[in-house]
C-alpha cells in the first residue's frame, strides 16, 4: 500500500488550480444515462470518478476519457442496457446509488446494491426510496439489493423531505426529470454542485425551477442529443488548500480556477479565525497571519459550514489561541482523524458530537493512518505544520478525492512525496 511522506515546516508559497468537483461529477455521470451523447469537462481524475464510469460501462454505456484535457465523453447507443448496479461497483463507491433514479425514469426497472456503510456513518439511503416511491416506484430490499420498478412509468407529485439529504435530493431529481407531469420536491439539500446537476438536467431538456429549497420539475418533450458540460470547480478541494494557506503560507497563497462566491459561508468562518482573504475574480489569495483566534462551528447542509471541511478546519483550530468548539451535525462517526491528530500533539476532546480543541498545540511528525477521504486530507495538512516527518498510510482514501494533491503542495514548496 503507498504511503504519503511530509516533511513539516515547509512553508507555502506560490499558486494552485482547483479541480473540478468530484460530488458534482458523480450525480452528473448518473444523469448521462438520461441523454445519447455527452461530453464532460473540468472532470477530476479521482478514483471515484473512474469507479462511476467503470458501473456506466457496466450498464452499457460507452465510457472514453481524455485524460490530458480532462473530459469523459459518454454515449448511451441504447443497446444491450443493463438496468443493473453491482455490489462490487457500489460497496466503495457509494453514490452509485444515483444510478437508481435514472435508470428507473428511464428504462422503468432497477437492480441497485444497496451501498452500505463508511468509516463516517451508516450512510442509509431510506430518503432516497421515500422519494422514489412518492413517484410511483414500487420497492423492495432483497439480497443486499435495492430492486426497483415502475411498470407505467414514473408519475410527478409533491414531495417533502423530512430531513436534507444531497444524494436523496439528487436520486428525486434524476427521477422526476423524465416523469410524466410535474414535480415539486420541498425541504432540498441546495448545495453547489446540486445546482451544476440541475443545470446539466436542463440542458437534457427538463425544465427545472429551484426557490429557496423548493426545486419544480417537469419533463419537456425537447432532447438534446447532443451534451456539452463543464462541471464546477471542488469548493472542498479549494477549502483545504485555503486552510492550508492560512496554517503556513510564506507570506501568501494564491488559489485559481474558482468562483468565489459560492463559497461565502466557508470564506466568513475563515475571516471569523482571523484568516487573511482577498477575493479575486476567479481566484483567491490567502495572506500569512499570526494570532488567530478560537471558534465555535457546527456543521450545515450548504449554504452552512460543510461536514466535508470540518476535518481540515479542526487542524487549523489546533494552531489557534483558545479554545475551540466543533459540533458535527451531519454524520455520526465522523471524528476518526481526532486520534491520529491527538498521536501528533494535538489537544482535542470529543463530548457526543462536539470536538473541544485547545490552542495552540505544537504539532510533530508521527506515522498516522487515514481512515476516510476528507479525514486523510487532515493528516497531510498537520503534517504540513508538525515538525519533522509525518508519514500516512492507506491514502487510498486521498485517491478517492483529490486530484494530483502531492503535486500541487509540492509546486507550492511544501516537501511531499508518495512511496
Ligand atoms: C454527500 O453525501 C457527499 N457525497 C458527501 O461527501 C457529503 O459529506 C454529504 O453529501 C453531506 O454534504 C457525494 O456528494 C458523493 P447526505 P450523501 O445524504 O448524499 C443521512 C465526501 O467526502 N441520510 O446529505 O450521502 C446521512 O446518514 C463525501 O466527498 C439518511 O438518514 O449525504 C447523513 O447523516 C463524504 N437517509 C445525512 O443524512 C438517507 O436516505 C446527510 O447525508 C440519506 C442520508
């Protein structure tokens, strides 16, 4: 199994490009079922990505990557379809799961495996049938499966989420966008790269309004046959390299490729630090700065601070004056990095779902282990900031999510290297 090796201390100088976002890619890969030809932009070359178009292929899609210029081209000829998800594609990629909704609209039968859990959580997808079934799907879980059909296709109706959820929102949306009449979806998860499938959808012809988190859906006739778009940028993958910026930049950080104003929220709590943010255009830079304070944060579905940052963010908090409050609201079991952080010296206590973080803490190198994507992401920034040589293990999970990482640190001087 490769390792990472950081030698801490390095301080940052210089730029980086954010790729573009993995959680956007996935529902949007799922959408393609929908349409006969795509062509996919700005796409990361992570493992999940890979993994997603392994289960399309699978399906019967022709999958092509172009790798040097980033773009997948996706076509869907329509013949020897497979309505089927295997366990193997889906157990280490969940959000195979968003093939469900587009194979049930489209072709009225789906054999989905249920994804099962992760390191962070149970992950169940219950909201993901409610929804299903409001269309009209009829459901039942036998062998690890989700076995899915809607003999007169799928029927438009109003439905109300009981508790926000991205995949449910994305699994309805991919559903009801080719059901007969109309559908009102309440209580949606909005976050950015829900909005970038929405836009995709549009482009198939499927008119879509979204009103605070109401989202109207209704199928048009209209089919593009032909599809060209450009995903986001990884507002996560840009949050990490923010905070890595303000843990120790040389004297700034600039950071390409954005748009910064979808990430305000993250921007605000960043400021509340005391961290040092110009915004740009289409670019941010992030300016050296002592004395950052203590904050207490809770974690949001969007436009709140993302679960996906809360990992990188307590490193940062280990390096302020005070103590610091992290409440994880979103997932149950998603403090795995807090014992390989407290093995480099960092001061945290965990009471239920809080993280109480004392500052600062002087950090040093220490062979850790990753246990998750967004979790590994915060072993690579402490061993940024720890004296002497950090090495993680199993960074499989860092593939999963970040693209080139080591690269991009290493082009901002910082001494990272994979064995
Ligand atoms: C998406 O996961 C992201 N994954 C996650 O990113 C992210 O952490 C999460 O949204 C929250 O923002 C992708 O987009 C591929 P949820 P998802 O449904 O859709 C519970 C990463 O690091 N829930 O919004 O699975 C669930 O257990 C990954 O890139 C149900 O109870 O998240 C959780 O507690 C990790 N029933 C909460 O809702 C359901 O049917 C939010 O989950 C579905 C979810």
């Amino acid at each position: 199994m490769q390792k990472l090796i950081i030698k801490g201390k390095r301080e940052l100088s210089g730029t980086i490009s954010i790729s573009g976002s993995k959680n956007a890619t996935l529902p949007i890969l799922a959408a393609s079922i929908l349409a006969n030809r795509v062509i996919l932009k700005n796409v990361p070359l992570v493992k999940d990505i890979f993994t997603m178009a392994e289960l399309l292929n699978f399906i019967g899609l022709k999958i092509k990557f172009i790798k040097k210029k980033k773009i997948i081209e996706i076509t869907n000829k329509e013949k020897n379809i497979n309505t089927l998800a295997p366990y193997k594609l889906v157990k280490t990629m969940r959000a195979g799961v968003l093939v469900l909704g587009s194979l049930l609209t489209k072709y009225r039968k789906a054999r989905v495996s249920l994804p099962g859990g992760c390191a962070i959580g149970s992950r169940p997808v219950d909201l993901h049938l409610f929804a299903l079934k409001k269309l009209g799907a009829k459901i039942k879980i036998k062998d690890g499966y989700i076995i899915a059909e809607a003999k007169r296709g799928l029927k438009g109706t109003n439905i109300k989420f009981p508790s926000v959820s991205v995949g449910a929102t994305e699994n309805a949306l991919l559903a009801a966008s080719k059901a007969k009449g109309k559908t009102v979806l309440k209580n949606c998860a909005v976050e950015p790269e829900i909005l970038d499938l929405i836009l995709f959808l549009k482009k198939l012809g499927t008119n879509i309004n979204i009103k605070g988190r109401t989202i109207s859906i209704s199928n048009s006739k209209i089919n593009q046959p032909n599809i060209s778009h450009e995903v986001i940028f990884d507002r996560i993958e840009l949050g990490t390299f923010m905070i890595a910026g303000a843990l120790i930049a040389k004297n700034s950080l600039t950071i390409n490729k954005i748009n910064p104003k979808i990430i305000n929220s993250e921007i605000n709590i960043l400021r509340k630090v005391g961290v040092q943010i110009i915004k740009k255009k289409t670019s941010i830079i992030i300016k050296k700065k002592r004395n950052l304070k203590n904050i207490n944060i809770v974690t949001k579905p969007y436009p709140g601070f993302p679960t996906d940052l809360q990992a990188q963010l307590m490193v940062l908090l280990t390096q302020v004056n005070g103590v610091s409050k992290i409440k994880e609201d979103i997932f149950e079991n998603r403090f795995m990095h807090v014992p390989e952080l407290k093995r480099m010296g960092a001061l945290i206590e965990i009471k239920d779902k809080t993280a109480i973080i004392k500052g600062p803490s002087k950090l040093t190198g220490a062979e850790v282990m990753a246990t998750d994507l967004r979790a590994s992401v915060s072993l690579v920034l402490a061993g940024l900031v720890a004296e002497n040589r950090t090495i993680i293990n199993r960074i499989y999970h860092l593939d999963r999510g970040y693209e080139f990482l080591e690269s991009k640190l290493r082009k901002c001087k910082a001494k990272i290297r994979r064995v």
